[in-house]
C-alpha cells in the first residue's frame, strides 16, 4: 500500500442538502438547494444533511463534523444494539416518545402532522446513540423477575418424560438451577423480540413437556451454553415429533379425549414448541442442521392449519379470557414472520400467505404488559376511539396501499408495534412474489415495473408515518416497550433495497459457502445508476458511519454478539448493495456523468473509509477501479468476526470478506 497523503476534505457545501432519501410517488426528482420545508399534502420526501439529530448538527464541511454530530453512548449497549442502517433523520425533537408525561404525549399526539420523510424520525442516531442532555434520563428497562425452577417442578418433568421412553431412553435434563438459568435466558433473549407469551401469567409448573423443553433450549442459547442447548433440543425434538405423533395425526385412535379447552392450550402449546424448535435449528449449518428448521417449519405450518389459521378463541371481556385470545393471535401472527424470515433467509417459498391472514392486528404491548386487570383496563381505556375498535391485517394493509382519497374504507392512522413488525412482514413477501412473478419465462422484464415500485414504496410510507404516531415506535432498545418497533424499522430497510436489487436468489446462503455466496453476489446481483439507487446506497452509508464513530473493532468484539440475525441479514445487503453502487460510480469517464448527489455521496463514502482505515488516501482508494467497494465490504465484515450466538452470524462476515476478495482479484491485487 502506498503511503497515503494528508486530506483536505471540505466536498459539500454548508447548506447543501442530500437527494432524497425516497422519493414520493409522483415525483423522483432530487432538489439540492431546496430547503427543508414543512410538510404538505404533496411531498416530496426532502432530506437535509443537516437533519441528524437536536443536539448537534452536521454543517458539511467534511466527515469529522459528521461524525461530531453523532452522540457517543451515556449508557452501556444493551444486549439488542444493532448499529445497523437507519435512515437519515429529520429535524425533530430527540426526546423519545415514551419518556414524556401524558400530558406531553396527548398533545403530541393531537399535533402530528404527516411526516416529511417516509423513513422513521430518529435517523442514523442508532439506539444508544440518541443525546439525553436535553430531558431526563428514563429508568433502563430492567429484565422482569427471573424463572425459578423448583426440585418439584424438575420432578414433575422427569417423570413425565418416562411416558416417551420408545424415542429416547435416557434424557438429558440439568439441574433445576441450570434450566432456571435457561428459562430466564429465554425470557430476557428471545422473547422480547417475539412476546406471544403472556409472561405476568406464565405459570412454569403448568407448561406442556414439549413447551417447557424447547423453551429451555432457546434459552440456553441465549445464556451461551451451546452444549446445553443442543442436549436439550435433541430430547424437546424427539418429545415434541412423538407428542404431535400421538395427538396430532390420528393414525391410531387418540388417548383418552380431554376437555376442549385443555386439547386447545394443549395445541397452543405445541405450537409454541414448534416455534422454539424452528428458531433454534434454522441458524447453523450443523449442530442442530438447519435443514431440521425447514423440516419443522413444515409440521408448523401443518399445525397451525389443523387448528384453524384464523381461528381464536371467544372471549367474555374478562382480562383473563383475552389474555388467551391475544396469545393465540399472536402467536399466530409470529408463525408467520418466522416462515417470512425462512423466505428471506433460505429464498423458499412461504408457506402461509399474508392473503389468508384475516387476524385482528395485535394489541399495543402495554396492554400485553400488564401485570393485574386493573392495569390491563387502565390501559385499553387509553385508547381512541372508544369503544377499542380491533383493526384487521387485511385492511390495514389495503389501506397502506389506498390513497386516501380513493380510499373506502376506514384510513390507518397508526397500529401497534407488533402490528406494525407484522404489516412490513406482508409488504416484504408481497415484493418477493412480485420479483419471483418477474423471473418467468414469459415476462417481459426481470425486475419490477415503475407502477409496482410506485405502489410498493407508498406503501412503505404510509407504513413509516403509522410508525411515526404510534406513541410506543422507538429505535431505543431501552424502551420498555421491548425492541419490535426498532426491529420493523430493519426490515423497513431491507424492503426498500429490495426495490433496488434482487438479492434473493443470490446470496445462496443455504449453501452455508462463503465462497459461492461471494461468487453469487458478485455474478447475479447487478444495479443500474439511478437516483433511487443513489438513495438506497446513502442509506448504507449511513449505517456504516456509527460503527465508524466508535470504532469497528471495539464494536464487533464488544456489542456484535447478541445481534439478531434479522439486523445482520440487513447489513449484508446494505453492504453489498453500496459496494455494487461504488462500482457503477467509481468507472473511468462515467456516461453519464456522476450527478451531484452522486458526487457528494461518493466522497462521503470516501472520507468514512479514510476515517476508519488510518493512513489511506483519496488518491490510494480511487487508484483501481473496486479497491472502494472492497475496502468498504471489509469495513462490513469487520463486524461480524466476533463470537456470536447463531453461526449464521459468522457465515455473513466470511462471505463479505470472500467477496471483497473477489472485488481485488478484478484489479490483480491479490
């Protein structure tokens, strides 16, 4: 490497601002010198460079102003931080929603106006990242009260396990302290990111024996005890497959019938298992394979089916009596998004359509909190209008779709937070079957037209401003609200790089090789220069300059680890994505020339590299025509070589860095 030169970087003028992030349906022109302005009942989706928080503001004169602009952390990272793509942000008040009082959040509530973006407001501030100088800080959401496993509870399930002596004849069962290390493991892990599990009134005694071993192995993942966790899934599987056997398909005459209400918590339950289960064995190529996550999604989905896709209990308005309303609809509505993420991931088609989904949306999660009825009334009193007015998935999602004018029915104005992680849930299958549809043969085009990207992308937006009115939306995984809302805006991201590129056929990561993952990429991905290209690649710019800011190594090694995998999936088309843009833009003599936006994102991507990378030059990175897109791909790997609880994880980073390898091999600089 040559030794690089001292930079000067002043690249965009102070009162520039950046093309827009996305644009509105009618309109894709970018404005650079038009300011920001108040929203209006056309708009067009303006976004200032100077918009990345209150407390401090990026004035253009190069990165290190940039960077000045990003607060540092006052709090340690919680286990969920995900310093992932966010999309630029507005000028708003960073106070978050739920740390004003009442009375603040009644009289934000009745001022919000339309957004004047389609992305959520607290941009490329990650979640630990947001300034607390200017309110008080709230009290960090603690893990509710651990899971006790009593000597008589370890008992009562050992002995339960000798009636499945014909499919596994010794068990393994650790101590009770150990599984109560697991259950707790699970409760302050996994079930934050899906809660269809009412925890105030989970009582561990009363669990199934395949619902209290598949909770068990989660959690001890979670509490990075591999070997624990493979034990413990060997035996739930085999107690699970051999419960469904016996219950489920009938070949014999069923055991002695029960009541109709314990048969159906008993299939919740199974479910729920089944869940556990999918969770587990879908993220390792061996140990447990993750061809048994797809095996098992198949008996779920069966499952699911047998007992009625739509079917919920009916309820007598007591607190109790909804409780098992709302968890069966949760659940499953979760059943859903893990077969969702099976498409995502593993590019298989989904098993259950958003189409036969005719759910209510899920409750807020203050309601699903609540510990007593009282709070639970409390809580639903809250809510507008009155009489609680259930909305479905089916017309939430037609009226994300509806232009309000031409709208009949009842126009969406917010939803839950769950409701929310499900909705970007159904717009991300309706653009994989949309991109698959444009595969066939006898299309006309292999990527979307400009009337379906038109319809896909004002959904989205209608999407981003629900997220903006629900009061319960952060991007702080500290809010005691749980993590869901921060969550969707992840896959709020990977539905719009979706629009610009098809990565689902290529990443190839059921081959669990780092090389053919890389080769795929390199071969089947391609993009063509546009200005919502531009956009989509300063999203990912974005969301490499935090870990910049902090420093990536001290990132990976410290915060990298308990990262859910929808967050990492995210950053590997973020990464390939800008790489491949860097590529279009970096060409000798571009025809077109570069635009400005181009221009200016470009040197943006270059000062980060140069900030990151201590002693290379704009001149070194620019000699070849990849060495950006590969240096910024490393920069991406660099975050997952840690030691992560889902060896998927690991896959992502080696195939990055294979592939910036493929990026060097183009120039012959290896």
């Amino acid at each position: 490497m040559s030794t690089p030169t001292q930079h000067n970087a002043h690249f965009i003028p102070g009162n520039a601002t950046f093309p827009h992030v996305m644009s509105g349906v009618g309109s894709h022109a970018v404005s650079d010198q038009t300011p920001a302005r108040a929203p209006s009942e056309t708009t067009t989706f303006g976004e200032s460079f100077t918009g990345f928080g209150a407390s401090a503001s990026y004035d253009g004169d190069d990165f290190t102003s940039f960077l000045d602009s990003i607060p540092l952390p006052s709090h340690p990272f919680s286990p969920s931080y995900q310093p992932l793509p966010l999309f630029p942000a507005l000028q708003f008040d960073s106070t978050p929603v739920y740390d004003q009082s009442n009375k603040d959040r009644d009289r934000d509530a009745a001022s919000v106006t339309t957004p004047g973006s389609v992305l959520p407001r607290h941009g490329t501030q990650l979640p630990s990242l947001q300034p607390e100088e200017s309110h008080t800080p709230y009290k960090s959401r603690q893990p509710r009260s651990s899971i006790s496993v009593t000597t008589q509870c370890r008992d009562r399930y050992v002995a339960l396990l000798t009636d499945y002596a014909n499919v596994i004849t010794d068990p393994f069962i650790p101590s009770r302290h150990a599984l109560s290390r697991c259950l707790t493991g699970y409760l302050t892990g996994y079930h934050k990111h899906y809660p269809f599990k009412h925890i105030a009134t989970l009582d561990v005694e009363s669990l199934s024996l395949p619902l209290f071993l598949s909770m068990a192995a989660l959690g001890a993942r979670y509490c990075r005890e591999p070997d624990t966790s493979m034990n413990l899934y060997l035996v739930a599987k085999a107690v699970t497959m051999e419960h469904i056997r016996r219950n489920y398909q009938w070949i014999l005459p069923p055991p002695a019938t029960p009541s109709p209400a314990s048969r159906d918590q008993d299939h919740l339950d199974t479910i729920q298992a089944l869940v556990m289960l999918t969770s587990i064995s879908s993220w390792f190529e061996r140990n447990p394979a993750y061809s048994e996550g797809l095996f098992i999604r198949g008996v779920l989905e069966t499952l699911v089916r047998q007992g009625g896709i739509n079917e919920l209990p009916s309820h007598d308005g007591t607190w109790h009596s909804w409780i098992r309303t709302e968890e069966r609809k949760r659940t499953k509505l979760v059943v859903f998004c893990i077969l969702n993420i099976h498409t995502i991931v593993f590019d298989v088609p989904p098993l259950v359509l958003t189409e036969e989904l005719t759910l209510d949306l899920p409750c807020t999660e203050k309601e699903w909190q609540a510990t007593t009825a009282e709070q639970w009334h409390s809580e639903r009193a809250q809510r507008l209008p009155q009489p609680v007015v259930e909305i479905k998935l089916q017309d939430a999602l037609s009226s994300l779709f509806s232009q309000p004018a031409m709208s009949t029915s009842r126009h969406l104005e917010s939803f839950s937070s769950m409701g929310g992680y499900v909705l970007i849930h159904s717009i991300i299958q309706n653009i994989w079957l949309i991109q698959k549809t444009c595969r066939l043969p006898h299309t006309k085009t292999s990527s979307l037209s400009t009337t379906q990207i038109a319809s896909l992308e004002h959904a989205l937006e209608q999407w981003c401003q629900c997220w903006e009115h629900n009061q319960e939306s952060s991007i702080d995984p500290f809010n005691p609200h749980g993590p869901i809302s921060f969550t969707s805006t992840a896959l709020l991201r990977l539905a719009y790089i979706r629009l610009n590129a098809d990565f689902s056929s290529a990443r190839r990561l059921q081959t669990w090789d780092p090389d053919a993952i890389a080769q795929s990429l390199l071969g089947n991905v391609c993009v063509e220069r546009s200005d919502r290209l531009t956009r989509a690649a300063l999203h990912c710019a974005h969301a490499l300059s935090t870990p910049i800011k902090l420093g990536i190594n001290f990132v990976a090694h410290t915060h990298v680890a308990s990262w859910s995998n929808q967050y990492v999936l995210c950053s590997m088309e973020c990464a390939v994505l800008l790489a491949k843009w860097l590529e279009v833009a970096t060409v000798l003599d571009p025809q077109p020339e570069l635009t400005e936006q181009e221009s200016k994102l470009l040197e943006f991507v270059i000062e980060m590299v140069m900030e990151a990378r201590h002693g290379v030059s704009r001149e070194w990175l620019l000699g070849r025509p990849t060495r950006l897109s590969a240096s910024v791909t490393r920069l991406w790997a660099q975050l997952f070589t840690a030691d992560y609880i889902w060896e998927l994880v690991n896959l992502i980073g080696r195939s990055l860095n294979r592939y910036a390898d493929r990026l060097e091999s183009l120039d012959g600089l290896n």
